[in-house]
C-alpha cells in the first residue's frame, strides 16, 4: 500500500474516531459531572462519538484545516514524497467526502473544492537525527480556533500573567470553542513560534504530563484554575470546562514574553502515521 493510501487511511481515522484517551476524559467528566443540563450534554457527546465510530461518519460536520506535523529524521529518504502524498490524500479524501472543503481564498471567499490552496494542506517540519519519521493528522475545527489568542506580555508579568491572560481568555472565549475544550499552550520564543508551540502540544495525549516536573506542575494548575470558571460543557456550566492543558516552551527575548494559546474543542481529533527508511507505513490513534 503506498504512502498517500495511508495517509488517506488516517484522515478517515482522526475524523471519525477520537482516541482513547479523549473518550476515556469525555467519560470521566460525564461520570463525575454535578451540572445537570452539562452532564446530559456529555451523555449526548459520548452517543455521538460512538455512532461516528461505528457508522465511519465524521464526529462533526466542521471537518476542520487539515494540519500535519512532521517529525522526520535527516536522513529520511521520502520527503519529497511526504509532501505530494499529503496533497493527494487531502484531495482524495475531500473526493470521498470524508471531509469537508473547508479551505477559501482569504480575498475572494472562493472555495476551489478539493481543500488544497496556498499553504494548505498545512505542513510543520520538525528534523531530527535518524532515518525514519512520523506524521502527525490534527484536523483543526474553525469554532475552536477562532478561541486561539496571542498574549505578548511584558516580561515583568512572567508566569503570573501568562495564567492570567489563558484564564480571561476562556471566560472570553465561553461556549463558542465546544468546550469542554483542551488548551495548547506555547511560552516564549516569539510571536510565531508561541503559537507554533502551542498548536504541536495539542500533539500530546490527554493526561501525559510535560517530561519536566515544573511544566507538568504548571499544567496541572492551570487546568484546576480553568475549571474554576465554571464555563462548563457547552457553556452550560458545571465542573468541566476544560479536559486538559498541555504546555510547550522556548527560550525566548529578555524584553519579550509571548504566550501562545491553542484551544481545541472535544473532539479532539488526531491520528499519526510512522515511516521507517523503507517505506513502511503504520498508522496509529
């Protein structure tokens, strides 16, 4: 099976099924859930995700930018390859009707149909040692990322205000990202790479803590103090408004601090495909 079958294989995957570990969050917040109105949204949520999965139909009618994150080697040999391969898949995959032509002309609003245009499908390299590589297919709902924001903060307002500014945002941002959401959070670097940042860490499956002690700390307050908002499922209230954060960061300026923030709704959508140096191709959730 060639590269582009697959490809096609895991755009199938990420719109139609959400991974285990976002199923498993979604669960536990229906479970746990005091909000009535909130928890009958959730009941709702987890009957929609199962029937997506068992009829092989999208999880939401917003198919979302298809956005792929490429973690390759430098001595990858397909890399030309990759790329004409994301392009036909995405096409393909728009002709099968498994997603949605969600790509426009910013000027003109014209719709050319088959989800390519400039700079779309997205790509993000990321090269590293060795000869394999791995993509990652994260359809991005344009609800959930019209929540996305940019905070350049003075580097007096530190960590204390990079909380601060996350938390006003999704008061600000309420029901219209889908919550209960998941924060991708990006600090330092500069304006382009905080929300670079930001975006790759929405990469991570839900409940796995940055590798460093302190980020993982910062991450478990902030999702404590999103949840105190109480915007809730929906914005209907309630316990749960956001599933989890994730946080990744750069060194950045001394007279500079950027914070990215990325919101995902729910349906947090994601699959990923591995490569080896001989063109074999997995793909996994």
């Amino acid at each position: 099976m060639e590269i582009h079958d697959r490809i096609l294989e895991a755009i199938r995957l990420a719109e139609t099924t959400i991974p285990d570990d976002v199923f498993k969050h979604i669960e536990m917040a229906w479970k746990n859930e005091e909000n009535n109105v909130s928890k009958s949204q959730l009941s709702s949520i987890l009957d929609n995700v199962k029937y997506a999965r068992e009829r092989k139909l999208p999880i939401c009618q917003d198919t979302g930018t298809q956005t792929f994150f490429i973690d390759a080697g430098y001595d990858f040999p397909f890399k030309k390859e990759l790329v004409e391969a994301i392009k036909i898949s995405v096409e393909r995959a728009t002709n099968l009707y498994y997603i949605r032509p969600n790509a426009v002309d910013p000027f003109t609003g014209k719709n050319p149909g088959n989800n390519i245009g400039r700079f779309i499908p997205y790509i993000n390299w990321y090269l590293r040692d060795g000869d394999d590589a791995t993509v990652y297919v994260l359809p991005k709902g344009g609800g959930s990322e019209n929540a996305s924001a940019l905070g350049m903060l003075k580097p007096g307002e530190g960590i204390k205000g990079m909380k601060k500014f996350v938390i006003e945002s999704i008061i600000k941002a309420g029901a219209n990202p889908c919550p209960p959401t998941i924060l991708g959070i990006g600090i330092g670097g500069g304006s382009d790479l905080s929300m670079n940042l930001a975006k790759r860490a929405l990469l991570r499956p839900l409940g796995r803590r940055h590798e460093e002690e302190r980020v993982a700390r910062l991450e478990e307050e902030i999702l404590e103090l999103a949840n105190m908002t109480e915007v809730g499922t929906m914005g209907w209230g309630g316990k749960y408004s956001v599933l989890d954060v994730h946080i990744e960061y750069a060194y950045r300026h001394p007279a500079s601090f950027p914070v990215g923030l990325v919101v995902q709704c729910w349906a947090d959508r994601r699959a990923y495909i591995k490569i080896d140096s001989k063109g074999n191709v997995e793909v996994l959730q």
